[in-house]
C-alpha cells in the first residue's frame, strides 16, 4: 500500500512539474495533479491496451511512432475528464506526454 501511495505522489508531482514547464498545459492544484494521476493510471490501466492492440498493424507499419499519438489522445481524454488539468491541443498533448515521460523517468530514482 506504501508503494501505491509513493508511486501515486511521485506521478503527481511529475505531472506538476511536466505542467510547469509547459505553457500549454495548465493545473489548478496539487490536487488535481493527484486526481490526474489517478485518471492516467486508470486510463493507462484500461483503455490503453485496448487502443494499442486494436492500432498494432498501424504502430508496426510507423515503427513504434503511432503510440506516440495515443498518448497524445488520452491526455486529451484525461484533459476531458478532469476539471482542473486542462490541455491547449493536440501538440501541447504530445508535448505533455513526452515531457511526462522524461520527468517519471528522472523521479524514477525515488520510487520503491
């Protein structure tokens, strides 16, 4: 449970960060950056498998490249479902997931 609550946190803070340095990407609050994370880890969970296995023909055909688009697409989801994480467009989206990626990955030291 320890390991959920650290993860949950780390994914919030990167997604503040990620948003910081963005000027496409806006967040009301730390709180949203949590419900945020929680509505990706859900979505990431869920839907995301189901996206890439119905796109597996056209993500070989682009070497890997169309995922990029899906992720762009559920930040736009998450951007949708959550009030206070709000994304500018598509490219901000493509951005943001890039940029998320990056700061998970930095703050990947501290995860249990």
């Amino acid at each position: 449970m320890i390991n959920f609550l650290i993860n949950w946190l780390i994914s919030a803070v990167a997604i503040m960060i990620a948003s910081y340095l963005l000027p496409g990407i806006r967040i009301s609050g730390f709180v949203a950056a949590l419900i945020a994370a929680v509505v990706f880890g859900f979505i990431n969970a869920f839907i995301k498998p189901v996206l890439s296995l119905l796109t597996l023909p056209l993500t070989i055909v682009t070497l890997g490249l169309f995922s990029l688009i899906i992720n762009a697409l559920l930040v736009m989801l998450v951007s949708k479902l959550v009030s206070g994480f709000q994304v500018a467009g598509f490219w901000w989206a493509l951005a943001f997931s890039l940029m998320l990626a990056l700061v998970n990955f930095g703050l990947g030291i501290f995860r249990p």
